[in-house]
C-alpha cells in the first residue's frame, strides 16, 4: 500500500496551484508549474514516498528564511520551503488530516473553530471558522460576567518537535509518514529541535493537533468551564475573578509543563462581559460601516465557471462601502487597524480606474503609516499597474517605489523588498532596469547575505523583459546560483534564442527532475500562442 494515496497529492499541488504555498511570501513562479501542469508534478511526487532519503540527500531541501514584520516595530521567523518538498510536506499532512481532525475536539462541542479540515473543500479549511468563534463567544459572554482573553507567545516557532511527534502518533496508525514530516521540519529548521513554517496549510493543521491535548486538558478541569479557541487565542468564560485567576494559572501551567508555551503578557486579560462585548464585532453592524466591511467575503475566483456573474455580484457589494472614505479614516490614525486595511488595500482591485489609481498614490505617500500592510499594498499597486494604460500614472508610480528602495527603511526588510521590486516588474524602463540590476548582487535585509528569492524574482523580471544581454552574461555562473535562481535562469534561457538551447542541450545533467517539468512548462509556454510574458 502507498505511503501517500494520489487522492492527497492531488489535493495538495491542486491547492497549492490555487491557493499558494503560504501567506505570507510572494507567490514562486512554481505554483503557476502545479496548475498548469499537476498530473506532472504528481508523478514526481508519488517517486519520494520509497526513496525519501535519497531524494534528501541528492537534491537536497532547499528553504529560506526572513524575518516577517508584525506591527510597526515587531518580526517573527519566516520560511519559505522549496515548492517541491512543500508539495510533499502538503501531501503526507493531507494524507494524515482526517486522523488529526479526529484527535481534536469535536466540531459539535463548539469550543475549537479554527482550520477544522474540509475534506471536500479546495481551501482545506472551513471558511465559517472566524466568524462562528465569534458567534460562540459573543453568545457565552452575554451569558457570564467575565472574560479571559489569552494569546500563546510566539506560537508556530515555539512548537517543539518532540511534542509534535508524540501528537502524531494517533494519526499515523502505520508510524512511517510522521518520521518524514519530523525529518522534513528539522531539516527546514536547521537542525534545531523547535518550530514550524508559518502561513502554509500544512503547519496550521499540525499546530491544532499540537495544541489539542491541552484543549482536552482544559475540558476535562471541572475549573475551567466554557471555553472557545481560535489558532492561538483563548477565550473563557466565568463569572467571579477568583476563577478566572484560577484559570490562567491553570493553562500557563500545561502550556508550559507540556508544551514548554507560553502566554503573551500583553495580550492576557480579564475584562467584564460588557467591555469584551464592546470591542467585538456587533452582530448587525450599521451598513457601510467598516465593522460591516470587515465581515464582507472577498474573494475572486477568475477560473470559475461563474467567474462574469460572481465578479458583477462582489462589484455590486463593494458598491454599498465607500472605500476611499474608510481607506482615508484609516490613513490619519497615525496607527492603522490592520486587519481592516489590508481588507480595504485588497478591494481596490474591484473600482474603476481614475478612483484607485488615486488610491493608489496615496498609499505610497503614506507608506510608513502602512508599514504592518507593506506586501498587501504592493499587490494592490501591481495589479493597478497591470490593468492601467495610463503611463504617466506607471511612471510616477515607478519613480516613487524607486525612492522608496533608495531611502526608506522598509526596503530594507527583505519581505518587503521581495514585493516591492514585483511593483517594478510591471514594465520595463532604463531606471526600473538598472535599479534590478544593481540589487540583484546587493546584500539584501538587516543581515549580510543575498536573498534567494530577490535574485530570483529578478531573474524572472529580466526574462519578462527579454534582457538577452544581461541573461547572456548570468548563463555563465549558473553554477553559482541557488536552485531556485537556477530554475529561473532555466526559464530565462527561453529568451536567449539558439544560445539558450545550447546552453539547455549542455546542462541537462545539472537539472533535478522538477527543474525539467519547469523546463518544458516553459518551453511549452514560450512556444506557444501568443506573446507569453513570465509571470511575475
């Protein structure tokens, strides 16, 4: 019997193709290689499970870290894992979800309301999560006196992999697809015995099964009462303060005996029913208010086969909201809410030309009061930028991203920068040229070393542009490159004529078996109908 059934690895690449490998870097190129080309990457995949070591030791588990702003002036540890190996990762969880889900609480109980798995679902996920969690507590608020609100410090790089591979056991009846999980997670964490991979589907449904032997702790505590969670953040329920006390030493005590967690200390407190009650989201908030904004599902589907009618209905919401007035109310704060501005960056999208391009001026003017919302806002840009024919607008907007590289702070944060230099992907200029062309061997970030994933978003940019003379020059230290510039560079060489298929003819040994479905994805794009331009 297969280690992983191919209803899981298609699961996987077709979630990936659709959805992206995490929400937190830009989306690789490679995620275009899983839509377009599934049934291929599926046969790559099904050849790991027999010979996973071996596949370890000859290509090698390629990732990379960063550090993720949060706030204006807090990071966490990100990491992007080669889409390969996360497809893999993906895969074995996926193959595992339905064992997880059972080992948590029971949906019926309505206490845990965070990524219960869809077996059905394209997102994995169910999408009514948040706003039954905060249904729940609104209803057992009304209902007590008092409510803790706790948050658990550092969570995903926190969680130790010992405990993880306890948890795992009850899901993997058989015992050999959690020793690849474990040795796929120690190799991405550099040896070190704590953490996983923020913002990808596989991470999140493996920190629920962490946290949900502490959650059967806290049902079975005759202490405890009601209680609700949602991914790290606890609500509980009580009426006289003694008790909920009682409660916070309680879960400090399993969180960090079991678990070696912690509570965030600024974020743990007991307030009364009517002040929790206040900060909430009412339950039928004023129309056209950003309370009503936040709770609107805004999500496009362009593959759909209702895509014209679903688009024409979200127009028709988003018509009931004045944008720019929330967008503007936000922007004079001087601290934005976060969560309500990136919501509002991603609608702009959907208004008509002359109103979000002056959007969109405006929040690079303001770009420091958006540093928590950096990559949202980028996006908006480029896909403003994508659908305008307004050059003078382009331009404008291109020589302000490149001041903003130049001297501001948050292009020094290499997450920032990876979306940033994607804004100037959108055309090709002397300027927007020249300033790749220098950051591509830059050090990139706080620290001293070049980033994998600006080198090869740059590569990428180049090709678009078909820059022959400068992909002619790069062929030269392919070697030299990380796998991931390399695969870039396979891209490139598309551009490079008769020279690119020399240079393919002569390196085919020095390609892993994924670069080669890249290859012919490419090839297949290049020589097809149209001028295909790289996406990026």
């Amino acid at each position: 019997m297969a280690l992983v059934d191919d209803g899981s690895f298609r699961r996987a690449v077709e979630n990936i193709g659709k959805w992206g490998d995490t929400d937190v870097f830009p989306f690789p190129i490679e995620n275009h290689v899983m839509h377009d080309r599934t049934d291929d990457v599926i046969t790559l995949l099904k050849q790991i499970p027999p010979k996973f070591r071996e596949y370890i030791n000859t290509d090698g588990l390629h990732s990379y870290s960063t550090l993720a702003p949060v706030g204006y002036t807090g990071f966490r540890w990100a990491t992007q894992i080669d889409p390969m190996w996360n497809a893999y990762l993906l895969s074995l969880v996926i193959s595992m979800a339905s064992d997880i889900e059972q080992q948590r609480i029971p949906e019926d109980a309505k206490t845990v309301f965070s990524y219960r798995y869809r077996p059905r679902s394209s997102s994995l996920f169910s999408k009514d999560g948040w706003k039954n969690f905060q249904d729940r507590t609104r209803s057992l608020a009304e209902s007590h006196g008092y409510v803790v609100t706790v948050d658990i410090a550092d969570f995903y790089s926190r969680i130790y992999h010992h405990r993880l591979e306890n948890a795992l056991q009850n899901a993997d009846p058989g015992k050999n697809k959690a020793p690849q999980v474990m040795h796929i997670l120690g190799t991405i964490s550099n040896g070190t015995s704590y953490g996983l991979p923020v913002g990808g589907p596989a991470a999140r449904l493996l920190a629920e099964l962490v946290l949900s032997r502490v959650d059967y702790l806290l049902m079975a505590s005759p202490e405890i009462g009601p209680f609700c969670r949602y991914a790290d953040d606890y609500r509980f329920f009580v009426n006289d303060l003694q008790k909920a006390y009682r409660i916070l030493g309680f879960l400090s005590e399993k969180l960090l005996r079991n678990e070696g967690l912690s509570l965030q200390k600024s974020k743990t407190r007991i307030m009364t029913s009517t002040e929790y009650l206040s900060v909430l989201d009412p339950p039928n908030p004023p129309p056209g208010s950003a309370v009503r904004f936040l709770g609107l599902h805004i999500h496009f589907d362009p593959y759909s086969t209702t895509a014209v009618e679903d688009y024409e209905k979200l127009k028709a919401q988003l018509s009931q909201f004045d944008i720019l007035g929330l967008l503007r109310s936000e922007l004079t704060k001087g601290r934005i809410h976060a969560a309500l501005t990136r919501r509002l960056v991603n609608a702009l999208k959907f208004m008509d030309e002359e109103p979000r391009e002056q959007a969109i001026l405006s929040l690079l003017e303001n770009i420091e009061t958006l540093a928590p919302v950096v990559p949202q806002v980028m996006l908006a840009i480029r896909d403003a930028l994508d659908s305008t024919s307004n050059q003078d607008f382009t331009l404008q907007v291109h020589r302000k991203v490149r001041q903003l590289i130049d001297e501001s702070h948050i292009a020094r944060i290499e997450l920032n920068l990876s979306y940033i230099i994607r804004v100037l992907a959108s055309s090709r200029s002397t300027e927007n040229e020249h300033t790749l062309v220098r950051l591509y061997g830059a050090q990139h970030g706080y620290g001293s070393g070049i980033a994998p994933i600006i080198q090869r978003d740059i590569m990428l940019t180049m090709a678009r542009w078909q820059a022959a003379y400068w992909l002619s020059d790069q062929k030269n230290y392919f070697h030299n490159f990380h796998p991931w510039v390399k695969r870039a560079f396979v891209i490139g060489s598309y551009y490079l004529g008769d020279e690119g298929k020399h240079w393919r003819d002569g390196n085919k040994s020095a390609l892993r078996p994924f670069d080669l479905v890249v290859r012919d994805w490419a090839a297949s794009k290049r020589n097809g109908a149209g001028d295909w331009k790289v996406p990026i």
